[in-house]
C-alpha cells in the first residue's frame, strides 16, 4: 500500500489509468470505498484546482473549507464586532458576544461526470493523458459547480447565493436596472463588506452596464479597468439575465460564500461500457457543499414581477 502523496502512488494510479496495470494493488489508501473510485495524486490534484479557479469565479472568490467526513454542523461566528470604551470603575459593561455563534448543517453533495478517450490516444506516447483528464474533469466540474454556488436550493445540490432560503440578501427592487439602482445596491451592503466586495453578472447585464449614464452623461463602468465604484466586476454566466422576478447583479464580499471539500477529487477507469467504440471512459467524482455563512455579506437587485 502506497502513501496517497508518495510518487510511488502516482505512477501506480496512472499505471492503472493508461491501463498498464490491471490491478489497483497499492491504491488502498486513496479508495472511496461508496464510489469505488481513487483520489487524484497530489500533483495533478493540485493541477485539478488550478485549472478549478480558471473555470469557476467562485473558487477564487469564496473560502475554501477542506473538511472530510460525512455531513455534519459547522459552527460560525457571527459577532458584531464591537469593542467598549471603559470608565475608571469596576462596573463597566462590555458588549459580550457569548451567543454570537451560529450553527450550519453541511450536507455532502455528490458531483460525477465522465470523460471519454479513444485507445489511440492511450498508445499515442506523445498524449498526455494526465494534462488532458485533469483539464477535461475541472472543465466540467467547474462550469457546473459555478451553476450550483448561483442558482443552488441546498437539497440535491449546494445552497447557491440566489436560494430564496439561506441566499444573500435582497438589497434593491426595481422593475429596470438604472443607474441610482446600482449605487442603492452598493450602498445597502454594509462597510466592512463593501471594502472586498466585488460585482458579479453575466455578459448581457454587463453589457448593459457598461452603457448606464447619470443625468450628467457620466458612466457608471470605468472602463479603463472595469470596476464600478472602484471594485471590480467579475462576470459569471450562470447568473440570470435582467428579467422579471430574477436576481441579475450580486454586490458584496464573496468569501463568506464556503465551498466545504469533503473528498479530494477522485477518478476510475471504465473499460468494458465503450469498448465497442473503441473508446476508454473515466468517471470522476467531488464531494462537497457550499454556503453562504452571512447572507448580509452579499446583497442583490431583485426585479420585480
């Protein structure tokens, strides 16, 4: 049995992949014994959650909890962060944050997807199948994970910042997005939010803002280095369009959104289902749950039926 961050595992596990070796001897350590599947080595592992953060704005916005086990609570701390000005007696009252703390269930989320390789490019010595699957599986994962960390209900998938139940807040209403929309929204966050907040909407609500004036025929995009009111503008597709009753702009401080990872990533090799293809199938899997811990932390536009 090899240690699941040795070379010696490394070489074993893609042994297995590029089909070497038929057996997983070895591999013991890094079984996922509900999916029968095995964690990436640490190298491509890493690899994996670079190639994460390129494809899903939320890895390298939201906190990043990597916490194993199976579903559990985690506890907050939510405290108004607040210190007292003392007299010169002894019966001075502090501000005493005992009941600060919040709990949260964290549930595990299973997320799987296969990739297809046809057997020529296993013999292909100049294929590189490691860059290739890692490329692939974080491709997918990422564009679908991103959907959920939005648009998730918390039941088959994460609690994404939109969910009517444990979503950001609900900072400003309007039946079309104007420019005093946008600073109301900005301003409804509190301060200690708004200094890392960020903006995030799709490609047509930008494209819109990017064209929004005040009377005086000042734009409210800068575009010299595309923020609004000097923060940054991330642009994430699977936010909605502006149109009755969505959510279209989020404004706030992302990372208090926590992707909890409960597995590193794992993978199997699937022989026998396109062998008639002349085709090699590799599922990959994540176990994970993602909440936003402080719903004030992110306000958004409603737009109203």
């Amino acid at each position: 049995m090899y240690h699941i961050n040795s070379t010696e595992y490394e070489r074993s596990f893609w042994d297995v992949m590029k089909r070497k070796n038929p057996t997983y001897n070895g591999l013991s350590q890094g079984r996922h014994s509900m999916t029968n599947s095995y964690a990436l080595p640490t190298a491509q592992s890493k690899q994996f959650m670079a190639a994460m953060r390129n494809e899903n704005a939320f890895r390298s916005l939201a906190t990043i909890v990597n916490a194993p086990g199976s579903d559990r609570t985690i506890f907050t701390c939510d405290a108004e962060d607040i210190a007292t000005w003392l007299g010169d007696g002894s019966l001075d009252t502090y501000y005493d944050g005992v009941d600060d703390f919040k709990r949260l269930p964290i549930r595990v989320h299973r997320l799987g997807t296969i990739v297809r390789i046809h057997e020529d490019f296993l013999r292909d010595t100049g294929f590189n199948i490691q860059r290739y699957l890692v490329d692939s599986f974080a491709k997918r994962m990422g564009h679908t994970e991103e959907e959920a960390f939005v648009n998730g209900d918390g039941k088959k998938t994460p609690t994404g910042i939109l969910a009517s139940e444990g979503g950001a807040e609900v900072g400003v209403t309007t039946t079309a997005i104007t420019y005093d929309d946008v600073i109301s929204l900005y301003f409804s966050v509190k301060k200690e939010y708004r200094k890392n907040g960020v903006w995030m909407m799709n490609d047509e609500t930008a494209l819109a803002l990017r064209t929004l004036k005040d009377a005086d025929g000042n734009y409210i995009w800068n575009h010299t280095n595309d923020t609004i009111l000097s923060r940054p503008v991330v642009i994430c597709n699977a936010m909605p369009n502006a149109d009755a009753g969505a959510k279209p702009i989020a404004f706030g401080d992302f990372s208090y959104y926590w992707i909890d990872q409960r597995v590193r990533f794992t993978a199997r090799i699937m022989e026998e289902l396109y062998m008639l293809h002349q085709q090699v199938g590799y599922l990959g899997y994540e176990h994970l749950d993602g909440k936003l811990i402080r719903p004030e932390a992110i306000k958004v536009i409603q737009i109203t039926e």
